[in-house]
C-alpha cells in the first residue's frame, strides 16, 4: 500500500498495489502492521456499507465528537464517489480546511479520516456502495454534522447534490 498524505494532517489516501497476472489482480487493502508503520495506526471494529442507488446523492458530512470520536477509512466498492474531509480540530493548522478525492472501485483507493475530521460524499453514478472501516464501533445518538454547503467550508462539490436527506441539509452553520 502507498499512503499519500493530503494538505489536512492524519487524512490519508490510502492507494493498493495489486499484483496482476492472468488471472487478474490481487491487493492488500487494510494491515494494520502497515498502517502503524507509516504512521497511522488504525484497527476497526466496525465495518459497515452505505447503498446508494442514485448518482447525485450526497451524504454528510458526518462526525463524532469526543468521546466517541471516530477514525475511517472509506471507499467506494461499486461505482464512484467525490469524497471530501473537513478538519473540524479547533487546534490543527488546517482547521476549517477541507480536501476531497474521488474513490471508484476502479481506482480502488481508500481515504482515511481521522477524528475530529467530518466526512462526507457525493455519488458520481448511479448504484454506488461506499464501504466503511471504522474505530471505535459507531456510537448511536452521538452523530453531529455540518451542513455539505457552509460557507464557513466553501467546499467545491462537482455538483449540487440531486438527494439529500433532510437531517444533512439541514445542519446549521459551523460555529467554532
């Protein structure tokens, strides 16, 4: 695997390095010896699909405050997805910053999302699922979110989103 840090600390493109012979291909897609060793330690307890029938449809963006703050690692098994993180960590240099990749199963790439960081996605094509790794276990009734167009962000989303839910769009602006 190849870790390639983005602009925000601890969010990390996580890229397989399938070996291919006449058969196809083969790639190692989370070992958490390796991500330990490059700095990013990440066991999940938890793993979990998001089954997205409609392109356009956006989801998030998702956090868990402390205490139950969660670490993903995300990507996109069937289809493709624009995939964006926002530091929400008061004391980080990038605090307010946001990046984004697209995951396809085609790339087969992963995005890795530590706490204290909000998530969210866009579908790019119809039936995508979004696969989840996550560490500790999702917490019920502690899920908090900022809205997916908050000035506040100015993220560049490719474009509006078709489907959205009305808990998402409805999350007030981010105040620090």
């Amino acid at each position: 695997m190849r870790f390639v840090e983005t602009e925000i600390p601890g969010v990390v493109v996580v890229e397989p390095e399938p070996r291919s012979d006449e058969r196809g291909a083969f790639a190692r897609l989370h070992c958490p010896e390796e991500f330990a060793a490059a700095g990013h330690p990440f066991t999940p307890a938890q793993t979990s699909l998001s089954r997205n029938p409609a392109a356009g449809t956006l989801r998030g963006l998702h956090y868990q405050p402390t205490p139950h703050a969660e670490t993903k690692l995300v990507r996109a098994v069937r289809g493709r997805i624009f995939d964006v993180a926002v530091d929400l960590r008061p004391d980080s240099p990038t605090h307010r910053r946001w990046t984004a990749t697209e995951l396809s199963a085609e790339n087969a790439r992963a995005l890795l999302i530590p706490e204290g960081v909000a998530h969210g996605f866009l579908t790019l094509e119809p039936d995508t699922d979004v696969l989840y790794q996550i560490s500790p276990a999702y917490r019920a009734g502690h899920e908090a979110g900022v809205r997916w167009d908050d000035p506040a962000f100015a993220i560049r989303w490719p474009s509006a989103p078709a489907l959205i839910s009305p808990r998402d769009a409805g999350y007030p602006d981010y105040r620090d």
